[in-house]
C-alpha cells in the first residue's frame, strides 16, 4: 500500500482535508505548485485538478521511463 506525508506534499490550507476533497483540489494545492503554474498546466494540458495532473499521460509515461531507468 502506498503512503505518504501529506505536510510535505500540500499547502497547510489542505493538509487536512480528505483525500476525495485533495483529489478535486486546483493543483495548487501541491506545495510548490502555485496559482501561476496551475494556470499554466490548465492552458497547456487542460489540467485543473490534482486528479487530472495524476493521470496526465505525460506524466504517466515520464513516470514509466523513470521506473525502466531504476535509478529514480
């Protein structure tokens, strides 16, 4: 099962919600990612949500080319 910190991966504003609520948050709501790039990634890739940057297929397929390397 996968797990992780969410304090190190959120905003402090979602840090405790749910992740259903995480999942349909604007992806500024990753720490680091801020209005600017989220504005950014919905012009460029139409994402909008966390949900849509995971299943993005360029981030799938860059995920799968790490995985092949093994060094990630």
């Amino acid at each position: 099962m996968a797990s992780i910190d969410l304090d190190k991966v959120l905003d402090k504003a979602w840090a405790d919600k749910s992740l259903p609520e995480i999942m349909t948050a604007p992806v500024a709501a990753l720490k680091g990612v801020s209005d600017r790039d989220g504005e950014l990634l919905q012009e460029a890739f139409g994402v909008r949500t966390v949900a849509d940057l995971a299943e993005l297929k360029y981030v799938r397929w860059a995920q799968a080319l790490a995985a092949l390397d093994g060094a990630r």
